[in-house]
C-alpha cells in the first residue's frame, strides 16, 4: 500500500467506525439501553493488516476472526490490548492453535468443541471463554445448536469444565430482508438466554453477539451485547 492509499484506509475507516458507532448508540437509545453495554466487534476475514491497525486506530479493541489459519497471522502479534474472538467453526485440529491466539470462541456448537478446548487451555495454563452458537434462523446451512435439549444437554457437561468459561451465546441471524423474521430471531435469542439463566444461575449469561452489517441495529434493539461488523467497516468484501 502506498502512502497515500494508507491515508485513504485509515480515513475511511475511521468514518465508518464512528457512524456505526453512532447508529449502534441510537438503536441501544431508542431500546432504552445504555450505548456503551453495546460493545462493537470489527470483522476482520479477508482484510489486511493495514486495515486491521486503521480499526485499532479508530478505538475499536475487539476483534473477530472466522479461521484460526488468519487469526494467527494477524494476531499473533497485534497489539496487547485488543481482545481477538473465533468466530467461525472451529475444527478439532484447529484448537490448539485457536487456544494461542483468542480470547474467546464464540462457536461452540457442540460438547466435543469444549472438551478439546479444555484439554488444549489446561495444558497450556490458561482459561478460555466461549459462547454457544444457537441456530435461531433454522436454516440447515448454518451452524449452531439446533434445538434448545440439545444445548442443554451438552450445558451439563460443558458448565463443569475447567478452563472453560460459558460466557453467553451467540447467533447468526437469518438471512433475508424481511425485517420480522431477523427480529424474531435475535428475539428467540434473547428469550433462550432468559430461560438458560433461570435454569443455570450459577453460569455467566451476560453476552450475546448477533448482529452483522446488515442487521446490528434490529440486534441492538433486541439485546445485543456485542454486534460483529465487517462490510459496514471495511468496504465490501472482495469476490475471490
Ligand atoms: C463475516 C461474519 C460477520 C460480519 O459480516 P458482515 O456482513 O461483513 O458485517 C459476522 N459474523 C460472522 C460469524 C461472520 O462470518
């Protein structure tokens, strides 16, 4: 990147993190929650270093990564104080290097996926936090627990293990345009999290990240505590 088109970058981005900042602000305002239990993540799949530092630049400290192969290239090492979260599905072989790099996986969507993180975290002396990932939108493609038995069926196991924290949970909402199915999702979501609370009081239940580009506001509405941001930030992404 020459010089100049840095410059540009950096510009850009800055714009962009401060009006989804504000529309972040005014969605939490309009639900009658305070902006700052709003926390907001930049999306970095596919984007460059250069892009990634013009986001730090900006404020932003939490970070999202789908494949642990570019988490650690880019994060390994970033700045100290930026907390870098998977976000993507997260595969056997991949834990080990997932428990270098992240603070949190946010894609826990089966028993297993905790046991071998763990296993991996207890050796490597530390603890992990993790959000379930809930298929709210019911399409077969995504990932995610499908029902809520299920769930609670690996939650007996996953809320005991060490170096293991649950956090929350974690959705990707429907995609379509029809504005009350994504609502009625990110709802089911909320609703999930209210009843996992009244069943396990004894787990953390404070986060739940929905929301993307196109639909972080109808989230922040419904609850939102971390919304993932990537296009809205950074530009469309590349077609490869
Ligand atoms: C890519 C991605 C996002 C961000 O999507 P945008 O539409 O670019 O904002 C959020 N969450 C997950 C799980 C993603 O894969």
């Amino acid at each position: 990147m020459s010089g100049s088109e840095m410059e540009a970058t950096y510009r850009s981005v800055r714009e962009n993190v401060e009006s989804v900042r504000a529309r972040i602000d005014a969605a939490a305002n309009r639900a009658g929650r305070r902006p700052e239990s709003v926390r907001l993540m930049a999306v970095t799949k596919t984007r460059s270093l250069p892009q990634i530092e013009a986001a730090y630049a900006a404020g932003v400290r939490l970070f999202g990564e789908n494949l642990v192969r570019d988490a650690g290239e880019k994060y390994r090492s970033f700045r100290s104080d930026a907390e870098l979260h998977l976000i993507g599905h997260l595969q056997r072989n991949k834990v080990r290097a997932a428990c270098d790099v992240a603070a949190c996986v946010e894609s826990v969507d089966k028993l297993a996926t905790a046991e071998a993180i763990a296993a991996r975290c207890r050796e490597a002396g530390r603890a992990m936090d993790v959000l379930l990932e809930v298929n709210t939108s019911g399409e077969a493609t995504k990932s995610g627990f499908a029902s809520r038995d299920g769930l609670v069926r690996d939650l007996e196991a996953i809320r005991f293990l060490p170096s293991v924290t649950v956090r929350g949970l974690m959705t990707v909402g429907p995609l379509t345009d029809d504005e009350r199915s994504v609502r009625r999702a990110f709802r089911s979501l909320w609703q999930l999290r209210e009843e996992l609370r009244a069943g396990f009081p004894g787990v953390d239940w404070s986060e739940l990240s929905m929301g993307m580009s196109g639909d972080f506001e109808i989230a922040v509405e419904e609850g939102a505590t971390i919304v993932r941001i990537g296009a809205a930030l950074f530009g469309a992404r590349p077609t490869p």
